[in-house]
C-alpha cells in the first residue's frame, strides 16, 4: 500500500520545520534533509499506534486507498510529499 501526504516545509533561523497538515504532526531538522527525515519518523510512529489508526480509520483509507495492516516504512518521494508503504 502507498500513502501519499502533503507535507509543509518552512525554513526557520535554525533549521527547518516539517508539518503535516493531514495529521497534525510537525518535526525539524537543522537541514532540509535531516527534517524530512525526522518527519519521517514522526509519522511512522504516530501511523502505528492503534488509537490514532481507529480515530484517523477514514482520512487514512481514503489517503492510501487501502487497509492499514500494509504500512510497512515511509519513504520520501519528493520534498512535498511522503509515500508510506512498499
């Protein structure tokens, strides 16, 4: 399954912030790269958790046009957006 999310990136004094809107997950990073990292990370974690999967069920369907069970790892596809999946 891929999931494909918008992702805002905004350069700050220190680094980047990284938001996604969908979600409401934000993280940073002193490069650009190292914040899309990090958001990377920020919604594998946030994906994985049972209550945020059952109170998300819809938003997440209709993003991946799938079930949940099939998230496997997030990848970077462009610097504007995620692709969860394999």
């Amino acid at each position: 399954m891929k999931m494909e999310l918008p992702v805002c990136i905004t350069e700050e004094d220190n680094g980047y912030v990284v938001v996604c809107p969908l979600f409401h997950v934000a993280s940073q990073g002193d490069t650009k790269d190292e914040a899309l990292a990090n958001i990377i990370e920020a919604l594998e974690l946030f994906l994985s958790d049972e209550d945020v999967q059952k109170e998300y069920q819809d938003l997440i369907k209709q993003c991946a046009n799938d079930n949940l069970n099939n998230i496997v790892e997030i990848h970077v596809e462009q610097q504007t957006s995620f692709c969860i999946g394999t």
